[in-house]
C-alpha cells in the first residue's frame, strides 16, 4: 500500500521530468522532414551570432567567477574569523538577491548608473560589461557565499590563521595559499553554479542590451522552429555538466581529505 | 531597513580595523544591490522633477496593471504550492516509501540539474512538448485523437505557465525538503507509536510541525521564484500574456505604459509582494519555531 | 506462565540469524537487565517486544496475551530510547502528555496524570521547558515520564544512560530503579555497562552472540558465572589456564605449580585443559591469611585505586589481580617481588567454553 503510494509519486515524476525533455530532444532532430538529423544542431553551431553570444557569455561567466571569489572568499574569511556576530545579517543580505527579482534590480541599474548620472557606467560597452557582470555577481551571491562558507565551517579558521601568521604569513599569503586550497572544493562548487546561471541568463542581458547567449536564444526562439529546441538540449548539456562537475569534485573531496 | 540600521549603531563598539575587513562586500553590496533597490522605491514616489507623489503607486490601479499582478501571484502561489506538495510527495517517496536506495543520489543530482534548468531554454522545451506542434499534442492527436487545443488547453495560459514552472520548482522542492526529511529522527517515529499514535497522528502532531519551517521557507521562495521569472514567460508567451514581469521589461524597453515613473512603481509593486510573501514567511516561521530558538 | 514471557525466539535479518532461540520468562514487578557487548541482538530484542521488529520464530505473551498480531501501538509498552527522542516541537508537559492525548483522554485528565509523573521525576519546575533548553539528564527522565504517562504493562529501556556523563549515570540510574520499585512495572534494561547491571537488577540476561548465555540473579552473574564468556565480560575475575593431572582428585597444574580444587573435575581426563576464575576479592598475599590453596607469582604491576589496591601476579602464562583493602601500615608488594597468594580451593571454580 506504501509502496505503490511510493512508485506513484516516482513514477509521476519521472513521467514530468522526462517528457519535456525528450520532447525538445525529439524536435530538435527533426528539422529535416521524415528523417531524424542532427541538422538544426549544425545550423547552430555554424551561426555566427551564435559563437559571439555565446563566448561573450562564457567570457562574463568566468570574470563573473573570478570576481565572485575575490569578493566572497575574503569576506566569509573574515566574518568567520573577527566578525561572527555579523554573520547573520551578512547572511541575510546575500539571500536578498532570491527575494527581489532580477528585473526590479537591474531596473534600478539601469536608473542609478545612466550616462547622466554620477557612474555612467551604461555610456560606454565597456563599463555595460562590468555593469552586468556586477548583476551576474550579484545573482550568484546567495549560491556563492553559501558553498563558500558551508566550506569554511569544515576548517578550523582560528587555529590555521594562528598557524600560519607565528610562520610569519601575512593575509595575502593566508587567504591565497592556506583558506582558498582548503575550500577549494566549496569554490569550485559555487563557480561551477555561477557559471550555469550566467550562461543562460536573459533578464539582465537583454535590458542591459549585451549580445549575450540568452538574449540570442530568445531572438531565435521567436523567429525559428527547430534551432530553438536544439539549443535547450545544448543548455540542458551545459547545466548537466556544470551541476556533474559540483559533483565530481566533490565526490574528490570525500576520497581524499582536505590537507591542514 | 535592518540591515542599515544595524551596521550603522555598532561600529563604535568595535576595533575600526576589523571593519575594513568587509568594506569591499559592503560597498559592493551598496552599489549593487540595496542601493539599485532603493532607487525604484523612492522613484515609485517621485514625480519626474523629484518632489514627492503618490500618483505613479495611484496609477497601478488600472484594471489591466491589476489583472496583471492577479495573474502573476495566481501562478506563483499556484506553482509554489503544486511544486511543494509534487516535490515532497516525491522526496517523501524517496526518503520513506521504501523504494531501491539506489534512486536517491541520482534524484538529488537531477534536482540539482533540473533547478537551475530555467529561463528560455526551459520554455523552449515545454515548446516542444506542449506547444501545438510538441510531442504531447502530436501524440495525443494522431494516436488517441486528442485535441488538447479544442479542449481549451494552450500553454500560453495560467495552467501553461505554472506546468511549466513546476519544472524547476518542484527540483527546488525535493532539494531543500530531502534533507529536512532525512533530519526526522527514526526514533520520534517510535516513540508515537510505542505511545499509541497512528501513523497519521504522528504526521500531524509531530512530523509536520517540525517540517513546517522548511516548508513555509521553501514555499516563500518558491513563490518569489516563481513571481520575478522573466526569462521563462518571454520565451514561452512572447508578450501575449500580461503578467507583472512582462509588462515591466517591456515598460524598461519602451515605455509602453507611457508614464517612466509608473515603471518604478510597477517595479515597487513586485518589491511589495515578494517582501509581503517573506513578512508572512516570516511571521508564520516564528510562531512554529518556538521550539528552535 | 509468566508475565512477559519470550518463547523460543529467533530473528534474523537477510541470511544473518542475530538471536537464536531465546527463551525468558519475565515476572511482573521484575526489573531484569539484558547486558551485552555491542552487537550481540540485546536492541533487536527489545524492538521485538515494541513490536518494531517481527521475530522470525517464537513467540512473546504479555499477561498471556499473544502480541504477534499487534502493532507497536496497539500494545501497552512503554519504551525509553538512548538518545532521548524527545517530540523537539513539544515542551516538557505536551511531550509527557502525548500517550494520553493521541489516546482521547480529557484535558483535566491529562493535566493531573502529568503532574503527578512530573512529580515523580522532579522535575514540576521545568513543564514550559523546550528539550533543546534541558541537560540530557533531564531530557531523559522527561523521557521516561512520557513512557510511564500512559501507565504501560512493560517499560523497555534501551541503553537509556550511555548518553549521559559518569555522575549523571550513577543518579540517574538509581532514581530509575527507585521509580521502578515505587511503581511495581515490569522493566527491561539494556545495557553493555556491567556495573549498571549488577547495580539495579533483579535479575541479568547475560548476552552473547544472540544467545542468553546466563540469566541469574547479580549475585549469581557475578560469583558463579556459567561460562567463560560471562566470567570475562561480568567483573574482572582471572580466567586462569590450567592442565587436569587427575580428575578424580581434582588436581591440576597452573604453568609449573599444583593445585587441588574443591571437588572432582567430571567429564574430563588427565591432559585436558581447563579454565578456572577466581574473584580478585578471594585471595590474598598477607602473612596470617587463611586458606587452603596457594599460588606463587612475581609481582608485574600494582594500582593504587583508593581504598583498594589491585596487584597483579604472572603465574605461568596468566596473569592473576588480586586486591588488598588500602592499609597505611601495609607496604604494598613492589615489582619483580616474589609473593605468595592464598585462597580457598572452593572460590576457584571450573569454567564451562
Ligand atoms: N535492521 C537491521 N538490518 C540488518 N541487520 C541488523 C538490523 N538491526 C540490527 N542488525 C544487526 O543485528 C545485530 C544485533 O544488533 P542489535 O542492535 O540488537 O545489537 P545490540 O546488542 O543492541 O548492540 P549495541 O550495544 O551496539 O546497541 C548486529 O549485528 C546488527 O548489525
Ligand atoms: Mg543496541
């Protein structure tokens, strides 16, 4: 009786999960009439619009990263270390990000750093870029600054600070060569997120106006059938392998114990 | 707001040298976040010269900004709870319906994967499957002779949208309810028993209290989730559906309300809601919580 | 018939049998202790009872009545879990007023029963109290009120102590025994300390392996223990190796030195080896001691413990402790001294493997 409630909620699941999926599978090799082909994905892949949008994507998800860890990694740090009564209230402003919407933000961008205004980042394409690698930073916070310090609470901070500074370390040395290889995992985690939610991020790229990989797919979407369903196989592929990446390091992590 | 107040009274009590320590987050948080926020909510009760009004909060309450945000919260509060009850009907299955242990790492991995699987290329999938020419239809027509259209079913709708939206609400479910569940202990189980309870009084009286916080937490966000998704509604509806965060990208666009400061108080409303949803969240977790503090 | 009453019960989980055959009768009133190493099916045993677990084979009756048709809460157990189990949603007087609730009684009804079991654990003051605001001491008399609330046949308790601290345990293990006899309830204790056995038992099952080795009264576990295993695991007797020389006059040698035992040794032949025990209380090294068997060993270490000091003798291959009451005008022996022990021949007994 349990068992088949059990089966029944599985079952739906799999039944929800996997229809859309094979779905745009199944569309996306049927651009050729009677046969199945892999031609919309050539269409794709030779779009030329499609390369750009899609290294300018990659591009600001690994600045994004980059960013994200030097602004995060620190910060955890040194809340952990000499601020933990701020703890929460840090914790609450970077769980803000899931709670205003992505759209009310960079409206707010948008008003607060036009070209009249005392930043003009929207003047030029470049301070847009920074402009929206800030946004992307600014989506990822909550998931980056979580796996960070769920990493940092592994590690006695206290004890490996102390360590390293009576070895004469100063916080450059401490933060770059004795906490970021030891939450190596945590990071590498966080960036892996980082980069799927960047990658096919529209709201922000399109209001900021950048030729980025989501704004490409929703132009395509709208003007073409097949294209479309190949590129969310080809987005659902990124996804699986940035979430099996999480995985696999962290799986390395469990197999071999950070060192101290 | 507390966060502000807060950083602003304690300073004093401490060494300024530890303070520099975070000085990057916080003027990055500032810049980025609390002050962009605040530009829309003192813009929503500005006129364009600066003084202050109530006009532009006044001007939501046309017929058609208030269908707008009807719709919206339907299908938040639709996909927000369908996607709770699915998720935990599913993660309930894994963690106590006695099925072969060796689907639980997977799922939680699917989860993962299909969570943040969102935007337009989510929409684009359900495209493919419930869209005229999706697989859904196609099958439905040509095997059973079903006409999913004829019967009033067209995924640019409410019931549309919240299908499709349980696609990652439902991952983001199981992801955070799994490991409440795993935190039920055997032996509270055990001991209601051994006490005389039924299965089901153990349910209302111990299990579900205890849950309760991780649900209520999960539904808020699931409902904000759900309440700024652009990306998903563009790529599926185009602009054929009016909810809140369409009408909004499209007023940033080109001003299709014709009033630029309409767009803060339009952007303003959504702060409203998402923050009525936590207050709420808020409120409901303190008073199941007593136990925890 | 007795009250609580285990007819020939087996379990096994998959291919591994984890009790064979036990057999117990439990009398109503009787506190009975299952002592055990880890491992050995002293918790299956008394899941079975709860009716958390199915035996495989054999039967349990409570006051005659069959429980195998039953579920957990269809019987009338009261059950103490080792981490507490507290409801942790529920304060002190909702957790110990959770049997009678979920069983219909009325509010005033409740309200007295709790009282008076918040009375008898002292703890009156603590009523609004959530378990995260309580010592685990206190969380689990909680426990233990919250079992006897709903006035059970049986209360089972599963190592109810081994989460406490050494203190702790001791008074708490006492005030448990103390409300035992107050209420008259039939009890089953789990448990691996030994010394909590002996303490507050009628009687101990001494377990091994998943089978009752000895059931016997603490005074018997402790002084005629029925098999090796039970001499080693209750006390700290001196199992000692020794070769029968003639069965018939019950002589045999330890390492190269004879001794004469009691009685005859049965079912045995010159050759044989044999394991006997002897309590470190029953000898002594003292001059004018009595006793009619003796054994010579060099001294390998002596332990200051208090009021007593424990020595211990290589004879042979064995090495025998003995303890001598601290005495300020007695020299303990010192290492490498030569001593002699004397005993009586009958507080050497002869071991059953
Ligand atoms: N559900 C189960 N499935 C398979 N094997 C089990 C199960 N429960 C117990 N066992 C096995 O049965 C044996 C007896 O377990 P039990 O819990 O009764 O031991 P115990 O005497 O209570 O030990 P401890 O002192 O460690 O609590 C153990 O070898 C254990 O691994
Ligand atoms: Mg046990």
């Amino acid at each position: 009786m349990k068992k088949i409630w059990a089966w029944g909620a599985l079952l739906f699941g799999i039944l929800y999960f996997t229809l859309p999926l094979v779905g745009m599978t199944n569309f996306s090799l049927k651009m050729r009439r009677g046969e199945y082909s892999f031609e919309a994905y050539a269409r794709v892949f030779g779009d030329p619009r499609f390369q750009e949008t899609f290294t300018y994507s990659v591009t600001q998800a690994l600045f994004t990263i980059v960013f994200g860890v030097l602004l995060v990694v620190p910060t955890a740090y040194w809340i952990r270390l000499k601020l933990p009564g701020l703890r929460p209230y840090v914790e609450f402003v970077t769980l803000l990000p899931l709670v205003i919407p992505a759209i009310v933000i960079v409206f707010g961008y948008i008003r607060l750093y036009n070209t009249s205004s005392w930043l003009p980042l929207t003047g030029s394409a470049f301070g847009t870029n920074i402009l929206l690698m800030f946004g992307y930073a600014t989506l990822a916070l909550p998931y980056m600054y979580r796996a960070v310090d769920t990493g940092l609470r592994t590690i006695d901070v206290a004890t490996l600070t102390e360590a390293a500074q009576s070895l004469g370390a100063g916080w450059t040395t401490i933060l770059a060569r004795i906490i970021l290889p030891n939450v190596l995992v945590a990071v590498l985690s966080g960036a892996f997120l980082t980069f799927a939610i960047v990658i096919g991020e529209f709201t922000m790229a399109a209001l900021l106006n950048r030729p980025a990989f989501g704004p490409y797919m929703q132009l395509l979407g709208a003007n073409r059938a097949y294209e479309p369903a190949a590129l969310a196989v080809i987005a659902f592929g990124i996804t699986w392998g940035c979430l099996g990446l999480i995985q696999l390091v962290s799986r390395f992590q469990k197999s071999a114990p950070p060192k101290a | 707001m507390s966060t502000a107040h807060i950083s602003a009274r304690s300073p004093a009590r401490r060494l300024p040298l530890h303070w520099l320590g975070i000085l990057p987050f916080a003027a990055f948080v500032t810049l980025f976040l609390i002050l962009p926020t605040m530009k829309i909510v003192v813009g929503a009760f500005q006129t364009p010269d600066g003084s202050f009004t109530l006009d532009n909060i006044r001007g939501l309450f046309t017929p058609s900004i208030l269908a707008a945000y009807w719709i919206s919260i339907k299908i938040s509060v639709a996909s927000a709870l369908l996607g709770c009850l699915a998720g935990f009907a599913i993660s309930a299955a894994v963690v106590f319906g006695g099925l072969p242990k060796g689907i639980r790492g997977p799922l939680l991995t699917f989860s993962g994967v299909a969570s943040n699987f969102a935007g337009v290329p989510l929409a684009f999938a359900f495209l493919a499957t419930l869209g005229p020419v999706g697989i859904v239809n196609v099958f439905l027509r040509s095997e059973l002779g079903i006409d999913l259209r004829a019967l009033g079913f067209n995924i640019l709708s409410f019931w549309g949208l919240t299908i499709t939206y349980l696609f990652f609400q439902i991952p983001l479910m199981i992801l955070i309810i799994t490991p409440a569940l795993d935190g039920l202990k055997r032996e509270w189980r055990e001991a209601a028993s051994i006490l005389g309870a039924t299965g089901f009084q153990y349910w209302r009286m111990v299990a579900f209290p205890i849950l309760l916080p991780s649900i209520l937490g999960t539904l808020a966000l699931l409902f904000a989730n759900a309440f700024g998704a652009v990306a998903t509604a563009i790529a599926l509806t185009g602009s054929s559906l009016s909810i809140v965060p369409i009408l909004l990208f499209a007023q940033i666009r080109g001003d299709v309300l014709g009033n630029p400061h309409l767009g803060y108080a339009l952007a303003f409303g959504m702060i409203v809601v998402t923050g009525v949803a936590n207050a709420i969240y808020i409120w409901l977790r303190a008073r199941s919580e007593r136990w925890l503090k | 018939m007795s009250f609580l009453s285990l007819t020939n019960i087996k379990k096994s989980f998959g291919p591994v049998q984890v009790v064979h055959d036990f057999d117990m009768g439990i009398e109503k009133g009787e506190f009975v202790s299952f002592l055990g190493p880890s491992g050995c099916g002293k918790t299956t045993i008394l899941r079975m009872i709860a009716g958390f677990e199915t035996p495989s084979d054999g039967t349990i009756t409570i006051d005659g009545k069959d429980q195998g048709s039953l579920k957990p809460n269809q019987r009338n157990i009261g059950m103490v879990f080792q981490a507490y189990a507290l409801f942790p949603n529920m304060n002190v007087h909702d957790n110990v007023a959770f049997g009678l609730k979920v069983a219909g009684a009325s509010r005033s009804e409740i309200d007295t029963r709790v009282k008076q079991m918040l009375g008898l654990i002292k703890l009156d003051h603590l009523a609004d109290r959530f378990p995260y605001q309580m010592s685990g001491g206190q969380q689990q008399r909680v426990a233990l009120a919250r079992a006897l609330a709903v006035k059970p046949q049986v209360l089972l308790l599963d190592e109810p102590l081994s989460a406490l601290d050494a203190k702790i345990r001791v008074s708490l293990r006492e005030e448990i025994r103390q409300i035992q006899q107050q209420l008259g309830i039939t009890t089953v204790f789990v448990t691996h300390d030994q010394e909590e056995a002996l303490s507050i038992s009628d009687r101990i099952v001494v377990m091994n392996a998943g089978r009752a080795d000895q059931i016997g009264t603490p005074f018997e576990i402790y002084n005629t223990p029925a098999t090796r295993f039970v001499a080693s695991f209750v006390g700290t007797l001196n199992i000692i190796e020794a070769k029968v020389t003639d069965p018939a006059a019950g002589t045999v040698m330890v390492g190269d030195q004879s001794v004469i035992l009691a009685e005859p040794i049965a079912n045995l032949k010159g050759g044989d080896t044999i394991s006997l025990a002897l309590r470190p209380e029953a000898g002594s090294i003292a001059e004018s001691a009595s006793g009619d068997t003796s054994l010579v060993g060099e001294v390998e270490s002596t332990n200051f413990l208090g009021s007593v000091i424990r020595t211990r003798l290589r004879v042979g291959n064995d090495l025998i402790s003995f303890d001598m009451f601290n005495n300020p005008g007695v020299v303990p022996p010192s290492y490498g001294e030569s001593v002699k022990l004397r005993f009586a021949a009958k507080d050497l007994l002869v071991i059953r493997e």
